[in-house]
C-alpha cells in the first residue's frame, strides 16, 4: 500500500481509521542516496587531511542504531598548534585579497554544498540522528545560504558602515554544538570569511563528519590552505583552542556552563568573544489565535530535530480560556507524530543525538513527575536499539519545576497557563535565558506589544523556528551576546581600522 494519513490515535477515531484501524500505516520510505562516509578521516589542517599528533581516534556512531560509522582523528595540543599556526599563515594573504575574490570562494563552497546536497543530507542524519527530511530541506540548504549570503558581502564591507574602513579580526578560534553540525559551522565560518579572516573550528565530538566531509568541499573549491582548519576531539580539545594564544577572537556555540568557563578563561586577554548559548522559549498562545495552526506552531517549536534546538518553544504558555481545548488537540496531534527511523522520508521525530543527552532528558523528565506535574506521552512506538524518546507534554507544570526552568534539549514540552498579557510577559521572562519567544494572536498591535516586552533575541508572531541568514540571531542574559547573520553578525568578526 503506498504512503497515506496514519491512524490518529487520541480523541474521536478519523474515518479511514473506522474503516481500516490499524491497517491504515505508512510504508517505510527509506532515503537510499549513498553518504560517501570513509572509514576513518584525519584533521583538517592547512588545506589537507593529516594525521593526528595524538596518533588517537575515535568513533563516531550512528544514534539511530549504535553502530560505528567512522573513526575520527583526536587532536591534542599540538595539533590545536599546527591548525593556529596554519591559520595564522593564511592569514596573511587571505586577509588582503580583495573582497571580491574572497566572495567567489564562498560562492564556489555555496554551490559545491548544493551540488552534494542529498549526500550531505544522509551523511548529518546518519552521524546526529535528526530526520532527514529536516536535514534535506533544512539543515543543508540553509548552510549553503549562509556562504551565498556572506559571499554577497565580501565585497561590500565599506557599506556595512559607511564611511569606517573595517578590517579583519585574525585568526579566529570556533566551537560548535552537535545539534545543527554543518549548519552551525556555516554560521561561523561564512561570516568570518567574508571579512577576512581565518579559521580554526572545532565541530562537537558525536557530529564531526560532515564538517570534515566540508574540508573535501574547501579542497575542491581551491581555498587557500590554512584559511579554514578543522580540529576534533571532546572538551578538552575546544579548551585548548580557546585558550591558544593566536586566536584574537572566540566563537563559541553551545550549552550556557561551558560558556561561562570560557568567559573566565578569556578574562583578562583581549581576545574578543561571542557566546551563542542556551534558551528556554515561550511560545505564548493567546485565545484569539488560529488555534490549529497555534497548534502546529508548537509542535514545530519543540519538536523539530528531536527539540535539540537552542531557541525551542520548550514551554507552551497558553491562554486559561482555551488551554483545555488546547492541550486536548496537541495530545491528538502528538499521537500522530511518526518516531523512528530517521533516515525514512515520513518520521517526524527521530533520534537522540547521544546516550548522554537521552539520560539527561529523563532525568529531568523524572524530575517532572516526581515534583507533581502531569505527563502525556505520544502512543507511539520506539526501536528497540538507538536512542529514542517519545514525544512528551507536561500539564500543571509552576514555575518552579525545573522542567519550566532549565533547558531539557529534548521532545518534551511543559505547559503554563496565564489569564492577562501581563501575567504572561511577567511569566515569559521569568528565565535566566532569552534566545527565542513566540506570540500567537489575531492582533497586530499586541504582537508589537508583545515583541517590545519580551526580553528575547528573537521573537517570532503566528510562526515558530524561521531563519534567514540576513536575520541576526542571539541571546539576551544567559543566552549568551554577540550576535550571528545579517550585518550585526558580519560585525563580530570585524573591527574598525
Ligand atoms: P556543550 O557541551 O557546551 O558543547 C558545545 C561545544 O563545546 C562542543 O563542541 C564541546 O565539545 C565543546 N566543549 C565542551 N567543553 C568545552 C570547554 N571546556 N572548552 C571549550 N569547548 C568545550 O553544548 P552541547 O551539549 O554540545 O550543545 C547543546 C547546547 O548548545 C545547548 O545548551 C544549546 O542551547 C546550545 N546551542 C545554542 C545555540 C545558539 O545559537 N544560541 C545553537 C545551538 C546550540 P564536545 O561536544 O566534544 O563535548
Ligand atoms: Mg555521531
């Protein structure tokens, strides 16, 4: 039988559920396009693949079943030295070629990435776990984005204040998360790029294949050697590129403790610094919204990739006057969310990125139950190997849970209700992050309202999780500062001459 609607397993059964029941099942639809995944891959220095000093490798897994797909390089202190040190040399010419001939470069990496898209596509589903139609329609067309939107201003940097002569920072130092790799690493090296500089990154430890698979991309695109160098490992690998003494600036995407041991690190240097840290979003639903696209809203805001999203709607602040109808409908639609496989062209939900993260997902979720709030769980079934976790909501969460509090990273959202705008604004910004904010009105004038008084670096009306790289994107309070696309990010990585 060829792919249609699922049974919806909440509420009043569908009419092709009465006549079929469960028969009424999508086919499996695997994607088939080939990853091209060695099986080992070294260090990205000075324009080729080297192997580690450390003489060390390490596996990176595939989430969805634990097995190995390919083994990394780990790179030690020295090898952090070989990649400033090529870095450092790029730096020289990369800096004073002419902005229009860096452009082309970022064009030729923008266009290559869209050539090897599907491939791509399979490869950061495989090494992370997220569904690969996200990977396939986001993930990758958004990184290519990132370098066609930078390419644009490599050669115009004189208006991005007009009348200054901006000039490069150096070589600069980055760290990524693992929950966008490739992504991610557009939003750092693109913009850094285009302004001349040079770059040592550090992609997270279970998601380095695609950034090294971009240093096949960087070869056959003929950038300088050195200009970009990619270095792997775990935390200690990141601590000793952040602290080298070459980088003039850090970049830094992750969680909000490490962030501020990073910021300890670097008092008293005068490398400059931005942090793109954690969040905990409210998606705010007002009575008057179109419900059921309120309701889609949020279950993009915390469903997508697994909800291992910085700026997620993680907790759903919805109007007393409709939170019953509101909360019946999100059960039904969870029900039908399809979890599994994430290389199947129809799931929804796909794996957790590590057994780490799983673990901390449920202990958190325990925290929920033990401290009385109500948990519902999608009906769904999960593989029996991998990394899963059901799509879960919280009711009769206060704010004093920590599931209203701290950052799950996981398909689980609490659920807060408000009477008045104001209680709602006062409850929203209760929270030491302030990535994302969401408002779901019929009103214009109370989505401008709404948009001055939430204390959030982005905040997002009758929509949730939309990106462009001409957005700048960042936090306020423990969220982090600096700020990534658009002019404001093109500027973290410049200074005026
Ligand atoms: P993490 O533990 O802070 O790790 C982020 C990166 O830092 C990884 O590459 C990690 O290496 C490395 N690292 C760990 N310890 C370090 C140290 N002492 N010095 C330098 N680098 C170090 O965060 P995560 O768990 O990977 O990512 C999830 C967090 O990122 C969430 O809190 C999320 O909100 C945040 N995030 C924020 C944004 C944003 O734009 N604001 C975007 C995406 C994610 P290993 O991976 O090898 O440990
Ligand atoms: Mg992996």
């Amino acid at each position: 039988m060829t792919s249609t609607r699922p049974v919806s397993r909440g509420g009043s059964p569908s009419v092709p559920e009465l006549i079929f029941g469960d028969l009424w099942q999508y086919d499996p639809a695997p994607e088939t396009a080939d990853p091209r995944i060695k099986l080992r891959y070294d260090l990205f220095i000075g324009g080729k693949f080297v192997a580690p000093k450390s003489g060390k490798y390490f596996s990176s897994i595939n989430p969805a079943n634990e097995q190995i797909i390919t083994e990394i390089a780990l790179a030690n202190k020295n090898d952090v030295d070989a990649a400033y040190s090529a870095a450092a040399k790029a730096f020289t010419s990369w800096s004073k070629l002419p902005g229009r001939e860096r452009g082309k470069y970022l064009y030729r990496i923008a266009r290559l990435i869209q050539d090897r898209a599907r491939e791509f596509a399979v490869a950061e589903t495989m090494d992370g776990g997220k569904p690969i139609k996200e990977s396939r329609d986001f993930d990758i067309p958004m990184a290519a984005a990132h370098f066609f939107y930078h390419a644009g201003w490599a050669d115009k940097l004189e208006y991005a204040v007009p009348g200054a002569n901006i000039i490069p920072l150096g070589v600069v130092g980055q760290v990524i998360p693992w929950n966008f790799p490739l992504l991610m690493l557009a939003w750092k090296i693109a913009p850094a790029l285009a302004m001349g500089n040079t770059v040592v990154l550090k992609p997270a430890e279970t998601t380095s294949l695609t950034a090294l698979k971009l240093g096949e991309i960087l070869q056959e695109a003929e950038l300088p050697p050195g200009v970009v160098n990619f270095i792997c490992g775990a935390g200690e690998t990141g601590a000793a590129l952040v602290a080298h003494p070459t980088a003039a600036k850090i970049a830094f995407t992750g969680s909000t403790d490490v962030g501020k041991i990073i910021m300890r690190q670097l008092a008293g240097t005068d490398k400059k610094l931005t942090l793109e840290l954690g969040g905990k979003a409210a998606n705010i639903v007002f009575d008057d919204s179109p419900v059921d696209q309120a309701v889609e809203g949020v279950v993009n805001g915390i469903f997508f990739n697994q909800g291992h999203v910085c700026c997620a709607g993680s907790r759903l602040l919805v109007q007393e006057s409709i939170a019953e109808l509101f909360v019946e409908k999100l059960k039904r639609r969870i029900d039908v969310l399809r979890v599994g496989n994430p290389l199947d062209k129809n799931t929804d939900v796909g794996a957790i990125n590590s057994r780490d993260q799983l673990d901390k997902i449920c202990e958190l979720v325990d925290s929920g139950t033990a401290g009385g709030a109500e948990m519902y769980q999608s009906k769904c079934d999960l593989p029996t190997t991998g990394f899963y976790f059901k799509p879960t909501i919280f009711t009769g969460v206060t704010q004093s849970h920590r599931i209203a509090k701290e950052e799950i990273f996981g398909p689980v959202l609490s659920i807060l209700t408000f009477r008045t705008l104001e209680e709602a604004v006062e409850k929203a910004n209760n929270t030491a992050f302030g990535l994302s904010a969401g408002v779901w009105t019929d009103k214009g004038s109370r989505i401008l309202k709404m948009s001055t008084l939430l204390k959030a670096g982005v905040v997002w009306a009758n929509t949730f999780n939309k990106f462009d790289p001409s957005s700048p994107f960042g936090g306020y309070k423990e969220s982090g500062f600096g700020r990534e696309g658009g002019r404001q990010g093109l500027m973290d990585y410049g200074k005026i001459a």
